[in-house]
C-alpha cells in the first residue's frame, strides 16, 4: 500500500485526546479542526525542558529521493513511548516545492507517519503562507519607500538584498524586473524570488524564543543601503509591527499525533541545503517542556542539517543534545559506492564496500561535537542479509553502536532495538556536547572550520562578490554571527558529482548573504540555488481530487 492507504487506514484520535496526552489542557489549546491544533506558548517551562533528553536524527549524504531521517524519527518516537519513555516527536513542516517537485512531503511513511498526512503536506495550519505574506510586506513597502516622494529614505535600488518568496518551486522567477509600467507603478529594478522555506522570516520564526523577540529579529533584517552609504533595516521602515501581526498565530507550535495516537509537534520548515535546516527553537522547548524524550531530526545529510543544528540552534537556544541517530540506508551507501540509481535494489557488496567511507566521515564528524551516535540501519525490502551483516560488521570494528530499523513497515516495533541502544546512551551519560567552532572567531576562519572538518575540503576559494561582502559583514559590524552555509546536500564537496568521501577539494564561496535579523550568514557555494526548479515529471503529475473530495497521488 502507499504512504496515503495506509494513513487513511487509521483511526484518528480527536486533537483534544492528543492534548491531553501531551500534558496540555484541552481548553487551552487553538483548534484547527478536529485534528489539527496550535499551543499557547505560555506550556513552555524551560526548567522542565532542561530535564529532557534532546535525540536528534541524522543522516549520511543522501540519495536524490531521500534516506528516511523523518520515517526513523517518528518510527523511533513510536518505540521509545512503547518502552514507557514518554516521547514527542518533534519535525518540520513540508514545503510545497517538494511536494509538487520531486522529493515528496515530510510526513514519513509506512507505518512510521504523523497524521492528518493530507493537511499536514498542503496548507497545514497556514504558517507557510503567514510567513510568505510576511516576506512579501516588507518587499512592497521597501518598493513603495523606493517610490515615495514624501515619505523616502533614499534607498539606492541597486544594494536591496531582500527578494520576495513564494512557496513552489519556480526557476522561471530567480531573476526577475519589477516595477515597469511607468511612473505610477514603481522604480524599475532587479530582483527575484526564493523559495518560503530559505526565507529569512522562516529561519526568524524558527529562532526566536518568544512574540517579542520576534519582533525584534524582524526589525532587525538588513535590507541594503541609501545613497550615501548608510544601512537600512526593516525597523527603518516601520515594518516589524506589522509583520509580527502576521506571525502571530504561526510562531505557535502545531500539534498532531503519530500513527500510534502519541503527540507530534510540527513547526517551521527551513531546507538544509540552503538555510538552517531544523525544526523551530520553540516547538523543540515545548516538546522537551512536556516529555521524558524529545525526538528531532535535522535536514539531509550531517553535514548539512545537523551541523547547522550544533553551531547555530543549540547555540542559540542552549541546548544540549544527549544522543544521535544517523540514518543509513544501504542503497545510498551502494550509490556512494558507484551504482547506478537503477541498480540499487540489487545486491552489491562491492559498490557498499566503497560506499562506506561517506559513513565513516559522518560518524567522524558527530564525534567533533562530543555526541555518542548510533547508527540507524533504514531497511529496505530490497536489503540482502549479506549487506546488513556487512555494516553491522564495520560498526562493530568501529566500537559504534547499531540497529536494524524497520519502521516503515512495522511501526515502533520496528525500532524497539534502535531506541534501547539510545536509552542507554543517554542513561549511561555517553555524550558532552561541545560547537565546532566559536562565533566570536572571524568569518572567513569559521566558513574554514566548517568546509575543512565537517566536508574534509582542502580549503576555501572565495570570489570577488563574496570578498566584497566579507567588506561590508565588517562594515557592519556582523562579524560575530555563526556560519550557514547553501551547499548541495548530494555530495560533502560543493560538487554534486563527487560522491563517497571525496578529498584534496576547494569550497568555493560565490556569495554572502546576511541575516541578520535571523542572527547568521549564509555563504553560497557552488551551484547551489535558493529557488529550486521543478523536474520534467514533477510530482504534481500524480495528485488528483475525485467528485467525493478523496485525494490520490500524493504519496
């Protein structure tokens, strides 16, 4: 059966149930229906939140389709609450991109989902579209400032960093003119569009710890400069009240439930490859505020999400992660290793032997942060005894723990190995987190750290767009924000083409964004795109409504 028959087998427990389970007053919560719910801030208790034990969920590089970080995540949640460890799970919400492109949504699978998938995959509670409203406010009144002749601030056109969002993927949007039509409808200029999820609002939403420093971050974004040289932000224009009007409800966690009926928490949905990749700071404290365990995951590979994770929301946040799962799925390892996508059912220890080393590095990489892993063998029907045995030989050469999950088909009893070898690590105290680097270093010595001990590069490259605004972060005064970097999530280079370990490479940096309202800088490397594009066959193809309202295709 697909994702979606199975979904549609279950009974839904009604919202209130999960509430109460969750340790919220049913009368408390904001009801989206009967499934569907957002929490008051207000259930947020930091000193609770301390007691918890923060999981997060990883993964080596992946496969173009994805290696099932979300599946394990909520798979591993299902266990823990069979072992009588209350758990929440606690994700992202899906981007439409993907969900019409080509990936899919972020609901997991099998038996291993959250529920309602349908809502949860489309408009959900409405944050996406808050925040792209958001976005595009502060677009049309830094145009409309542009255009004033009263009411002007004097920005010069050409240094307005802040394009608008839209939540698809459309590469017919990345470079765009606004503005034509003569003199009532604006000053011509170049722009473009991003995707919602690499947003700034979204990593904003995503970091701030309660409605006022919200408001805060959004007056805070940068937007560029006037005539003479002098920086403009959003609280320049007066815009952060209102923007914050618009978030008001979408910075309040939603509340779902597995398909085993025990609470799921999603919030906020910033992309890996090019923002920070992690549910937000308030939906993992509300989880942890009401849990014994708070399971999260972090966006593709280690190198990617999770590093993104340490240096940026642990940081910010003060958390401290106990334990991490990295997801591995013998057909990415195979794909590292040299097969042919269409060749990755079929049995081949060869390719897997070679395919290792990109599992060796991402357990190397969890060790620079003080996290004991385990490694989280993602089953597949097409997996072979002789491949399995094959990684659970290396881990133990390895002195690393392992566990077969087969959650997509089983549910938490399919993971219940998986989740004993976390208890024990958090219960026998295996981890001391520690960052990667420190955020007063310089920018170009924090990009560094990253590209040479996380992606194993040789150096970093920078081009002359990217010295020029290495300039103007210290011009700023910005020098002290962590690092996010853009970069493809199929290779650890900023290739896509190398895969397995690759070595002896050069990071070359194209451009720096700033965030400032978010609190970080995004260094773009490669070919990597904040607006994605849609394949020739998207996903979009499939999904279609009957007479009845019953949705088909969408997973």
């Amino acid at each position: 059966m697909t994702d979606l028959q199975i979904a549609k087998t279950v009974t839904l427990k009604p919202i209130i149930d999960i509430a109460k389970k969750f340790g919220v007053p049913a009368d408390s919560i904001e009801m989206y229906g009967n499934y569907k719910a957002k929490i008051p801030l207000q259930f947020i208790d930091k000193k609770k939140a301390d007691r918890s034990h923060l999981v997060l969920v990883s993964a080596i590089s992946p496969t173009p389709a994805g290696e099932g970080k979300t599946t394990i995540s909520i798979g591993l949640s299902e266990s823990l609450n069979r072992l009588n460890k209350k758990t929440t799970v606690v994700l992202r919400e899906p981007s439409l991109g993907p969900v019409f492109g080509i990936k899919g949504g972020a609901t997991g699978g099998g038996y291993s989902q959250v529920l309602p998938m349908e809502d949860i995959n489309l408009h959900f509670t409405g944050d996406f579209s808050a925040i792209e409203k958001a976005h595009n406010l502060l677009a049309a009144l830094i145009d409309n400032n542009i255009q004033s002749k009263t009411n002007s601030l004097h920005i010069d056109p050409r240094t307005i960093s802040w394009k608008r969002v839209v939540d698809l993927n459309d590469r017919a949007l990345r470079r765009i003119i606004v503005g034509l039509g003569g003199t009532t409808s604006g000053v011509p200029r170049e722009t473009g569009f991003d995707i919602t999820a690499a947003s700034e609002i979204m990593a904003i939403l995503c970091l701030a710890e309660n409605l006022m420093d919200l408001k805060t971050r959004l007056g805070n974004i940068f937007i560029g400069y006037t005539f003479n040289k002098t920086p403009i932000y959003a609280r320049d224009l007066k815009a952060e009240g209102a923007m914050t009007v618009l978030l008001k409800d979408a910075i309040k966690p939603n509340l779902v439930q597995t398909i085993e009926g025990n609470p799921a928490i999603i919030h906020g949905g910033p992309f890996a490859n090019i923002a920070q990749g992690t549910n937000s700071v308030i939906a993992t404290l509300m989880g942890m505020s009401h849990s014994e365990y708070t399971v999260t995951e972090a966006g593709f590979g280690f190198d990617l999400g999770a590093e993104k994770f340490f240096d940026i929301k642990c940081q910010s946040a003060g958390l401290k992660p106990k334990a991490v799962v990295l997801t591995t799925t013998i057909r990415a390892l195979k794909y590292h290793g040299g097969s042919d996508l269409k060749s990755l059912t079929e049995e081949n220890l060869e390719a897997l032997e070679k395919g290792i080393p990109n599992l060796e590095k991402h357990l190397e990489n969890i060790g620079k942060f003080g996290v004991a892993p385990v490694i989280a063998i993602n089953k597949f029907e097409s997996d072979t005894d002789a491949e399995i045995e094959f990684i659970m030989a290396f881990a133990k050469r390895k002195g690393i723990r392992v566990a077969l999950a087969n959650v997509w088909q089983e549910g938490g009893e399919g993971a219940l190995e998986l989740a004993k070898q976390v208890i024990e690590i958090v219960e026998e105290n295996k981890s001391d987190f520690k960052p990667l680097y420190d955020w007063k270093s310089g920018v170009k010595e924090k990009i560094a750290t990253i590209a040479t001990e996380i992606y194993g590069a040789e150096h970093v490259d920078y081009n002359y767009k990217a010295k020029v605004q290495l300039e103007k972060i210290a011009h700023l005064g910005l020098n002290h924000l962590p690092i996010c970097i853009a970069k493809t999530q199929k290779s650890l280079s900023d290739n896509p083409k190398l895969l397995g370990r690759p070595k002896d490479f050069i990071i070359t940096v194209r451009e720096i964004e700033i965030a400032a309202g978010a609190g970080f800088l995004i260094p773009i490397t490669g070919d990597i795109m904040r607006m994605p594009g849609l394949p020739a066959h998207p996903s979009s193809e499939d999904i279609d409504i009957n007479e009845a309202g019953e949705i088909s295709g969408l997973f």
